[in-house]
C-alpha cells in the first residue's frame, strides 16, 4: 500500500489528495510601503468575469481578498509563481 509513514501507527496513512500550499512570510515594513501586485486579478492569465486562471490553475487561494485575509491572519501569503503582470 502507498502511503505516508505515521510514527504515531505502524500502518501508513492515505497519500495527500492535493498537494500543500506554501506559504510564504511578509514583512509588515514592506506590505505597508510597496505597492507589490501578488493576487490573481493582478495577473494577465486571470479570467475576471469567469473567476479563472487561463493557465488551468485554481485561483482560490490567490484572490486579493483571501490574500489580504491571511495576510492579516498570519502575516503570511501564497505567492502564485505564475504571476505575470502587463
């Protein structure tokens, strides 16, 4: 069977259906003084009337205002490595 090893159980556990977003740290100096474009309405392979990227990937987490939510949160943000801006 496939599997993650769990150290807590002799028996390994069901692989990840998706892979894990990382996450990356943002110092609250440069958030308030740069005008950094992160989010997908950012981005030239944003579709904004269908709320998709043209290049297949799923936006959900990049949007400005989930980004902006977890940057407060957390002080953390997904950077999209896609981002292309015009």
């Amino acid at each position: 069977m496939a599997g993650i090893v769990n150290p807590k159980s002799k028996e390994k556990s069901a692989p990840r259906l998706h892979a894990s977003i990382r996450k990356e740290t943002v110092n609250a100096r440069d958030y308030m003084k740069y005008d950094t474009r992160f989010s997908c309405e950012d981005c030239s392979h944003f579709d904004g009337e269908k709320v998709v990227c043209t290049l297949g990937y799923n936006p959900q987490h990049h949007l400005k205002a989930v980004q902006t939510h977890q940057y407060e949160l957390s002080g953390n943000m997904a950077f999209c490595r896609f981002l292309e801006i015009d």
